[in-house]
C-alpha cells in the first residue's frame, strides 16, 4: 500500500515506523521544518529543552517495555513528584487531604465548610443547582463555592484557556483525585487515598530519556528513512479531494510552493491510505464543502489552547528542588514550571540548570504575541516576591509557541466529535488518531499505543474495523 502519514509527531512516526517495516511505501508531510511535534527536543547553547515536560508513564506494560527496547540504558526509571503551590504553601499534586487542610487557616475552613453546606442545603431546596455538565458546578456541588473559588476556579482557568463554567465536567470526574468535601476529610484523618488520576506519580511508573523526549521520535525517523520511508518537512496540508467515500487527493503547500498529491495517478487509488494526525476540526475543515454542513458546524465548535513556553537558563544547579511545579492562583499568570536537570542533569551543562515555565492562551491573544522580556518580567516579579526565584540567578530565556497545546472540552464536545467521527468511518481509506486527531489529552505513551494498534489493523481492515472508542484514552469519553 502506499500511506501517506499526515504530521510527524510520535503518532505519525511510529505507526509510519512499523509500516514501512511491512513493506508499505510510506510518505509522511509534516508542516514543521524538524520532525517529533511536541515530542521534539531542541537544542541551544549547550542545554537540551523538550516543549513541555514528557514524563514517559506508560499504563500498558507493552508501551513499556518496547520504550527500554529501543532505548536500552538510556530510558532511566525515574520518581518525579508533583507539588503544587498554594497560600505560600507547596502541597502534593494530586490533592492529598492533610495537604490542604494545612494550607488553610482555621478562619478559611470554617468559611469554606459553611460554603460547601449551604450549597448543599441550596440543591436539597432547589433542584436546578444540580450537575448540569460544567466543570464548575461539579465542583461547586461537592466542595462549595468558596473552595472552588481560591483552588479549582483560577487554577482551571489558567490551565485551559477559559472560564470553567463552559468546560465539560468529565474533565472534572476524570481527573480530580479526590471527589468531595467527604473524600477530603477521608484522606486526611483516616489515610484513606483516592487514586482516580491518570498520571498519579504515587501509582505509576515513569521514565524519561536522558536525552529528551526526542530520544523516543529520532529512533522513529532513523528507522523509517533507513527502510526507505519518506518524510517530507515544510510540507503544510491545505485541502483534500474526495471522490464518493474516499480521499483521492492530498493538495499541499511544500516550501512554499503549492503541490496535489493525485492517488489517482498511476497505481489504483485504493493502494492509497491516509493516517492523519492534524487536528481533527482542521482535518475537516479542509474538506470544504465536501463534508456535510452539520459536520463542518461541528467541526468549527471544536478548538484547541495554545501555550508559551518560556525557558530560563540559570547560573546554578539548585532552583525549586521540586520536578514539577504547579501554581493555582492568579497571582501567578503561569501554570506551572518544570526543573529541566531534575528529570534528567544531562539535559543541561555541569554547574547549570534551566526551568521551563508554561502559560496557556489563546492563539494570537495577549499572552501569545508579548515578546519574551515582557512574559520574563510577569513571571519573575511574583516569583521574586513569594522567594522562590531570583533575578540574578537567571543568565538567559527565550520562548517558544505551541498553536495546539490542549483540546478544549467545552461542554457538549462529545455530540461534536461522534458526529465528526461518524462521518470519518464513512471514508473508507482514512484514520484520524493520535492527541489532535482524536481530541484527546493523550500523552506520548499512549499515542504510540495508538500508532501500534492503527499500524497493526491496516493490512486486515477488510476484516476488522477497529472504532475509535478504543483508541480513546481511557479516562476521556465521548
């Protein structure tokens, strides 16, 4: 078969990767001018920084075993907490309850206590106060008002890019670890532990490269050019032609200059296969008026945040002494910060070190187009002043963008992606998957899960049909 690939991510890459090795001529377009999407790591001035902390924890064992395969003593086991800083206090992420009843005074949980039963009390009187599929009134119903309104409220917004009120609350049910006032007081007075969240360091196994993410995305790219795959950089999908129920044309922009890639020309068209992993309302939308109105009306209700990453390289090894940082309130513009030489001290040079600060926004809004003096000095002056960062100890920064960094789960998002992917299954020679092509918060394990499952099903599609449910990560719905 000839499969053209759509982004050379580490879904792309790796379902290309186990094509190419059954023989299949394999095309992968990718708009960047360097391969691995978010699993890339870059290199400057003698430090290495991936876009974003990938922490490698694989739920499946078989996603393990294949990452110490293939990267042999380089995969180094590693234990990386999670801490998130609230009222000046850093607590475990996820939420244990002695860490927050700590963290607040007697006077703060008294008024929060009274907040969660008259809320309580509200519903019990009026009914319409019940879950009604936000986020927000999730957790207004089972912690109160005013806890939601100095921990889950900020931290939320700032995560996701808009307010809660509009986020779907599977968000909430998938991954909150401790699901009420009730749970709270149980962890707290009777050590009892909810483990709900997916990426609890508390419960799985985690790994890193030593040298980056990327370590995981160049083995794809080396295997798949030494057995004579082809993968095509600056390469940007614009439109696709559609003859009944098949794509049978790829039209694209290459270095600036517009070209088709014709499945019609030469061989027969259904020797032609596409594996997209764009984002899947982009995927759509380029159909134009080929995919149904409801399905482009879907399609355009569906978007993505998109995040800054800053980069600050200091002068020493030391910093937050903490992986992961979160920060919840809106003192701090950041979501959180990731120690770079804690996940791995070969990632920068001896004697230094470089966090990486994330901020989420929206494509072209305020936060996206300020430069990186002016997103340094609204991250340093709060960190200055809470001592957890000093000026002088920072000796560089610089910035870098991501256009899709999270799906948005805006309430009803389901009804939009069953009425986009039931379109899709109607197309007899297309697979959307991967974190963007299926709207999913996946992590990098799980879309090579997912690239193996997808590769793996190619060649007997005329007697299996694998659904899109079950390349859905497991703790998000439809």
């Amino acid at each position: 078969m000839n499969i053209v690939i759509l982004g050379a991510g580490p879904a792309g890459l790796c379902a290309g990767w186990n094509l190419v090795q059954d023989g299949h001529r394999i095309v992968i377009l990718e708009k960047d001018s360097v391969c691995g999407g978010m699993a890339h790591t870059f290199e400057k001035d003698g430090f290495r920084y991936d876009l974003g902390p990938h922490i490698f924890h694989p739920r499946r064992p078989s996603v393990a075993e294949f990452a110490k395969k293939i990267l042999g003593d380089r995969l180094m086991e590693r234990r990386i907490l999670l801490e998130i800083y609230f009222r000046g206090r850093r607590i475990n992420y996820p939420l244990t309850g002695m860490d927050v009843l700590r963290s607040l005074s007697l006077w703060s949980m008294t008024v929060c206590g009274l907040s969660f039963l008259w809320r309580r009390m509200g519903i019990f009187l009026n009914p319409s106060l019940n879950d009604d599929g936000s986020y927000e009134t999730w957790v207004v119903n089972r912690f109160g008002r005013r806890f939601y309104d100095i921990f889950f409220g900020p931290y939320t917004e700032k995560t996701w890019g808009f307010p809660p009120s509009q986020l779907s609350d599977i968000v909430a049910k998938k991954r909150i670890a401790i699901r009420s006032v009730s749970e709270l007081v149980s962890s707290a007075f009777f050590k009892k532990k909810e483990e709900h969240h997916p990426e609890n360091p508390r419960v799985t196994n985690q790994y890193y490269p030593r040298l980056g993410v990327g370590e995981i995305t160049d083995y794809f790219v080396k295997g798949i050019l030494e057995n004579g795959g082809e993968i095509w950089t600056n390469c940007e999908v614009r439109n696709f032609i559609l003859d009944r129920n098949r794509i049978s044309g790829i039209g694209f922009e290459r270095d600036g200059k517009a070209q088709t890639l014709d499945f019609r020309m030469g061989e027969p068209d259904d020797k032609w296969f596409v594996l997209s992993t764009l984002p899947i309302n982009d995927l759509i939308l380029m159909m134009g008026n080929q995919a149904p109105a409801e399905v482009r009306e879907a399609a355009q209700g569906l978007d993505f945040s998109s995040m800054v990453l800053l980069y600050l390289n200091l002068n020493r090894t030391d910093a937050f002494n903490a992986p992961l940082l979160y920060f919840s309130e809106r003192e701090f513009p950041f979501n959180r910060i990731y120690d770079i030489r804690l996940f791995s001290p070969e990632m920068t040079p001896v004697g230094k070190n470089a966090l990486c600060v994330e901020f989420t926004c929206t494509y072209a809004d305020e936060t996206w187009n300020m430069d990186a003096a002016s997103l340094f000095e609204s991250c340093i002056r709060p960190l200055e002043k809470h001592n957890l960062l000093k000026r002088e100890w920072i000796e560089d920064f610089h910035i870098r963008k991501l256009t899709h960094a999270y799906p948005r789960f805006r309430i009803g998002y389901q009804k939009r992606l069953r009425r986009i992917f039931d379109f899709i299954k109607v197309l007899d020679n297309i697979y959307s998957f991967g974190r963007e092509g299926l709207f999913s918060y996946a992590n990098v394990d799980e879309v090579i899960w997912m690239a193996f499952e997808i590769a793996k099903e190619l060649p007997y599609r005329d007697r299996i049909s694998l659904p899109m449910e079950e390349i859905l990560p497991g703790y998000i719905d439809f």
